[in-house]
C-alpha cells in the first residue's frame, strides 16, 4: 500500500511546513496499534490551523489514516501521555520523509529519556495518582465500594505508569507487562485487587494500607518538580501556581496534590493579610527545611 500513498506523501514531504513524514503498518494480530488500520501515514508540521487533521482512505480491501500533527501537539502528547500510541508509532514506524533529522533526533530523545524530562512525567503521574487515591479513599470511607474500586484501579496504573518512568522507561500500551518485570511489588497489589477472594470492602482496606507506603516511598521523587519550581519565589498564591507555564500540565489535579503535600509537610501555607479583619489570603511556599 506504500506505493498508492506516495504520491500523498511526497506532496506532504515537498512542503517547507513539514519536519516528517513516518509510515506505521500493521502488525500481525497487533491491529490495536494503528487503529485497526493497515498503515497510517503520520505527518509532523511545524503548525496548522488545527493540531490534529486525519484523512481516511481505502484501497483494494485495504484501508490507511493520515494524521497531520502539529510539532505543539506532538510535544503536548509525548509530555501528558494523552497520546500512548504515538510511542509505539514513533518507535516503529518506517521514517518516508526527515528534515534536518528532526525525527532522527525526537527518536534519540525518547530513547534517551533525559531526567529532566522524567522529573515532569513522573511529577504528572504522581499528582493523577494522589487525585485517584484520595477520592477513592473518600469513596470507600462512605461506603461506596464499587466507585472507590474504580479509583483505585486507576490509582494503581498511575503508580504503574510512575515506578515505569523512574525505571528510566516510557510507559507502553501493554504497562502491567512492564510493572510485573520492573516493579513486582506493584503487580501484586494489581491482582490481589481483581483476583482475591475475599469481599470488596477486605480488598479496598488492604490496598489502602498497601498504597500509602507505596505512595510515601515514592513521594519525593514525585514532587521534585513542584516543588523545584515553586522553590523559585518566597511564596505564592494558587491562581500564580495554576498559572505558571510549567505547572499548566498538572491542570486539575493541582490543588488536591497541594493539599496533599501541606498534609505531608513539605508545602507550609502562608496567610496574607486583607483588608477584611481576620481574613487572610492563603498562599503557599516549600517548607524551609526542603528550601
């Protein structure tokens, strides 16, 4: 089919707006992979009026996707992990189109994992993974047992997805694969929650107990990006911390992770005066000793 698309792609190749064009074809019984598409044709560009344009077509019984995809959200997918198969596509594919090895490059990169960009992935993961965890938590404490299992599945692929990232890897499609070869311990809790016979609410209780040691040997690492960048100022307020550039990606689970972390002791809240009597302005600093 390669040879029915090159005309679509070399067009594609010949415009100065393109960075890569990278050819990703089935896999035998791995159809997942390219969306039960024959080949997908992806098309980086430096930008377009829409981050994510994909044309569909068929073939002689065939059929293949092509995703024009902006360098922005190119970076905004690998950074968030919103995107898990672009990993796959990137690694995989068969590269059509480089300019100025800029695919070469992003695949070093990736293969690479530099720490810096570990530190934020793993920051991310951690902040979902408190967020799940405290929720679920107060779900199972009302004696919600059913939704609270739900948050607490997710918690542990959080977990999974973070003790990946620290391993110097990038969390794949197949995660619990890679959990049960790097982090044993982690793929226990998983099955002890969906295989054990004892009643949900044993299950819940346990996992509990088992989660906040896993998530307290792992607390520093998970907030040394937050608490890097909040160390830049004496103090501040949570609309400063929502809005810096940095911050954005942790998004909504933000505040839930402050308070987590005030709880902790490694965030200390400092209160401002108002012009209100006895109302102060919460704001927040890292507590002296990290500082």
């Amino acid at each position: 089919m390669e040879d029915i698309l090159r005309p679509i792609y070399q067009e594609r190749a010949s415009q100065t707006n393109t960075l890569g064009v990278l050819l990703v074809e089935k896999k035998l019984k791995l159809s997942h992979i390219t969306d039960s598409f024959d080949v997908i044709l992806l098309v980086i560009v430096k930008e377009a009026e829409q981050p994510l344009f994909i044309k569909q077509y068929s073939y002689n019984h065939q059929k293949a996707a092509m995703h024009i995809i902006t360098e922005a959200q190119l970076q905004e997918w690998l950074l968030l992990g919103t995107n898990r198969r672009i990993f796959e596509w990137l690694q995989d594919a068969k590269i059509i189109f480089d300019r100025n090895e800029y695919v070469e490059n992003l695949k070093t990169e990736l293969r690479e994992f530099p720490f810096n960009g570990r530190k934020i992935k793993m920051g991310l993961e951690f902040a979902k993974l408190i967020r799940r965890y405290v929720d679920g938590k107060a779900l199972f404490e009302s004696k919600q047992f059913l939704d609270a299992y739900n948050y607490v599945v997710h918690s542990l692929h959080h977990l999974a997805r973070l003790a990946v990232i620290e391993n110097g890897l990038h969390p794949e499609l197949t995660v619990w694969h890679q959990v049960k070869q790097i982090e044993p311990e982690i793929y226990k809790l998983y099955e002890e929650l969906v295989k054990s016979e004892e009643t949900l609410e044993k299950r819940l209780e346990l996992l509990f107990l088992a989660s906040e040691f896993m998530i307290h040997s792992r607390t520093n690492i998970g907030t040394s990006h937050l608490l890097e960048v909040l160390s830049g100022k004496e103090y501040w307020s949570f609309n400063e911390i929502m809005n810096e550039k940095d911050l954005m990606p942790y998004s909504v689970d933000l505040a839930v992770l402050i308070e987590y972390l005030i709880e902790k002791h490694l965030i200390d809240v400092v209160n401002i005066e108002t012009k209100g009597q006895g109302v102060f302005h919460r704001c927040y600093c890292v507590h002296e000793k990290l500082s």
